[in-house]
C-alpha cells in the first residue's frame, strides 16, 4: 500500500503538529493502522500550495471562503480530500476496517459535533491566540494579519486578560460541562460506551489542541476538570490511535 499523504501545519514544537482539524485524519489513520507521511505547510503557503495540487476551498471560521488544512492525498485511489470531516468519511468507506462510525452513528456523532463546536466558537479566540505563540515566525505573522482582517478586531483585543479572557474560560467549562452531560448517557469511557467513534477523537482532538498550545497551568486547569476526566480522555484515544 502507498502511504497517504497528510498535509498540516508546522509549529515551534517538538513532533511539530499541534492543530486540532489536522490531527483528527492523523488518529484516525493511526487508528486504521494506514500508512502515512507529512507533508508540512505554513500557513502562508497554504493558498499557492493547495492551488497546486488542485484541492477545492473550505469555509474559514469566519465565514470566507479560502484554502485550509486538513488536506489528504490518497494515492492508492487518486483521491484528494478537504475538510476533516470529509477526510473522516472517506477514510471510513474506503478503508471500513476498525469503524469510526459504528452503529451507524454518523447522525448521532455530527449533532454532538455541532452541539460542542457552537460552544467552543464562543471561547475559541483564546486558545487562538495561544496557538501564535507556538507557530513559525511566517506562519504567526500570516495568521495573525488574516484573522484581524477576517474578524475586523485587533488580534490583541481577541481575547487579552480581564473580563473578555474570563469569558472565554466561562464558556470553555460551559462546553466541557456539556459534553459530560453527553458522555454520562452511557456506560464506559467512550461517547458510545465501551466503543471508540468519531465523537472521541473530535474530543481527543481539542484536547490535544489545548494540551499542546495553551500554557502548562491553563492546560491544567482543563485536565482537572471534571476528575481528571478530559486529560484521560485524550490519553485513552491516543493510545487507541498510536500517537504515543
């Protein structure tokens, strides 16, 4: 089988990934035990270099239409996906060993996706801004002139210390409080019970985000949550998807 191709996005990192929609295909893959390769594009190459290999364009959170990562590039098939729930999908028909959406679940898995995400939209400047200081020069320079023009804000005034910043971290344990209420539905440690779907990495991925971008004590205070729940959340599905 020839390895498929994920391209994401570099940082300052040690293992470089850190973007939660670029490592949903990366645990899925490990978790179907398909072969893969990186291909690492900064933020301001994205554009030129997806224009390149003909990939179509995505909606950017703020509405616009641009070119994003996730991208993946299946040579077995000649297949070139964009938008990690798309890649999700394709992988699960493509390659249906190990399912992602058992029970025919994918309903189920999108509502609870959108439920969680419109939650996170309102909180998810702050770990934006997090997500700068770890990125290359090029890439944060980019990402920060983009965001301001998308946005029409300061990046300073997305989320600074004080009331704006204590909202965020309000409406980020309202979206962890949320999912809880969601989880607590079942038995087991996965959304679904004792099986793994694409609900737990949509979760994993998000932790791994704030794992990974924000500081180590605002990371903490995330992982306490809840007794512990999300940091073991986040390790479970990592193990399941060979990412330790």
């Amino acid at each position: 089988m020839i390895p498929l191709i994920l391209y994401d996005i570099p940082s300052k990192l040690e293992g470089n990934h850190w973007s939660p929609n670029t490592v949903k295909p990366r645990f899925i893959l490990g978790y179907k035990g398909l072969p893969f390769r990186v291909e690492w594009v900064e933020y301001c190459d994205i554009a030129p270099r997806m224009k390149e290999i003909g990939a179509r364009q995505n909606k950017l959170l703020d509405g616009r239409d641009g070119y994003t990562l996730p991208v993946l590039n299946d040579p077995n098939t000649g297949a070139l996906i964009t938008d990690s729930w798309e890649i999700a999908e394709y992988l699960e028909k493509t390659y249906p060993e190990k399912p992602i959406f058992p029970n025919q679940s994918k309903g189920l898995i999108r509502a609870f996706d959108a439920v969680v995400m419109n939650l996170l939209r309102t909180a998810f400047k702050f770990p934006m801004v997090r997500s700068t200081e770890i990125m290359n020069e090029r890439g944060a320079e980019y990402f920060i002139a983009t965001r301001e023009e998308g946005f029409k804000e300061k990046f300073s005034e997305f989320s600074p210390e004080g009331p704006k910043r204590d909202e965020h971290w309000a409406n980020l344990e309202r979206m962890f409080n949320t999912s809880k209420e969601w989880y607590d539905e079942e038995k087991g440690k996965w959304l679904m019970g004792d099986v793994l779907s694409y609900a737990d990495i949509i979760m994993a991925s998000r932790l791994f985000w704030f794992e990974r971008v924000l500081h180590d004590d605002e990371w903490e205070k995330i992982a306490n949550w809840h007794g512990g729940r999300w940091a073991k959340l986040l390790v479970d599905v990592e193990k399941e998807c060979r990412e330790v």
